[in-house]
C-alpha cells in the first residue's frame, strides 16, 4: 500500500470513496472540487493506493489554538473502500 497526495485522475475512485461514505456525488461535481482543494496549499487530501488504484482516503486542514502551542489537523472525513475494509488500509502507526 502507498499513500499519497490526491490527484485529478484519481477522480472515479474518489466519486465511489465519497459515496462509501454516505456522500453521492456526481463525477463532474467531484472533479470541479478536486481541482480547487488540490490548489489550496493548507488542505490536505492523501489517498491510500493499492495495485494503482486509490481505496482510501483521508481530507484535513491545519488549525492553531490560542491555548496550545502545537498545530492540529481537522479530520474532514476518511473513508476505505467497502471491499478492503478490515484489511489495514485505515490503520495509522503512533510514529510513523
């Protein structure tokens, strides 16, 4: 498995992804919004990859806090394709 940034030829599996997770979206729609979030430079759009083909994925932002020093992402969503659930494609690793 690979993880990388989103890219405008990821855009059928992304349509699917979006509507695993409950949001069904028209490819044209999707593609309009894919351009404008890849041109953002502070949000975060990463796909999980396996055999060429993106099966998850992962959208944030960074914010700041007045009461912390540090810098968080916003989780807007993260979804895995319905036919590799189960299968690590979700699963993080604390320092890695």
């Amino acid at each position: 498995m690979k993880i990388r940034a989103a890219a405008l030829s990821d855009h059928k599996e992304l349509a699917h992804l979006s509507k695993v997770l409950g949001y069904p979206i028209e490819e044209e729609v999707l593609i309009e919004g894919l351009k404008r979030i890849i041109a953002e430079e502070d949000h975060l759009l990463l796909v999980a990859e396996i055999e060429g083909k993106a099966v998850g994925m992962i959208e944030a932002q960074p914010y700041s806090t007045v009461y912390s020093a540090g810098r968080f992402f916003n989780v807007l969503g993260l979804v895995v394709d319905d036919q590799v659930q189960k299968q690590g494609v979700g699963e993080t690793t604390v320092g890695n």
